[in-house]
C-alpha cells in the first residue's frame, strides 16, 4: 500500500491525528506517513492513520515496515530467508526482494484521529 510521507516528527506537523503527541520528546531518526484511501474503513488500519516509523530500527521478521519502492513508499511486511529480505506489500500486491538499503523504516507506533 502507497502511503504518503510527511517528514521527521521533530519537525512538527499539523496533522490531526498527532494532535497531544509531544513532537519534540521523539528522536530525531522518527518520521511519519499517513495511509491513504487504499487503507479503506475496516480493519487494524484506516484510511487516515498516521504511522511513526524508525529509520534506525533494524526490521526483524513480520515487522511492519516501510520501503522505498519504485520511487513511492510503500507499507508492508518482511521476512528475512537467508541473506535477502522479502517485502510482501499490505492489501493485495505480490510479494518481492528488496535490497536492505530499500527500507526506510520500522513502524514503532499509530496515532489515529477519533471524531466525537
């Protein structure tokens, strides 16, 4: 799934969603992308969602993970088989080997928008 990158938490954001989270108490390597309508209405994530993802994280088995593919960041999980890292794309796309270099990063936290 193609999500839309919106920079370094410790830059600040208007979003919604991260409206409460102190900005400033993330480190620095911490940054955001938000799902889009891909993610729909029904499930552990939604359309809207903002994900805080660490580049510094190193991605272990079914991490949840965001990768540089294509030019477009995409969310997926992988799995390590051997020495090669295979990313297997949310919602429906076929699964494919990445180099290491390719992912950008682990996410380590959600932050969603509820409506009263």
């Amino acid at each position: 799934m193609q999500v839309q990158y919106l920079g370094p938490l410790m830059m600040g954001h208007g979003h919604p969603a991260l409206t409460g989270y102190d900005l400033d108490s993330f480190p620095a390597n911490y940054f955001a992308v938000e799902l889009g309508e891909q993610a729909g209405c029904d499930g552990s994530l939604i359309e809207g969602d903002v994900l805080i993802a660490d580049e510094s994280r190193a991605a272990r088995n079914n991490d949840l993970t965001v990768a540089d593919i294509n030019d477009d960041c995409q969310l997926g999980r992988i799995w390590r088989i051997g020495g090669r890292v295979r990313f297997i794309p949310m919602y429906g796309r076929e699964s494919l080997f990445i180099r290491e270099d390719m992912l950008l990063g682990v996410v380590v936290n959600l932050a969603r928008q509820y409506v009263a």
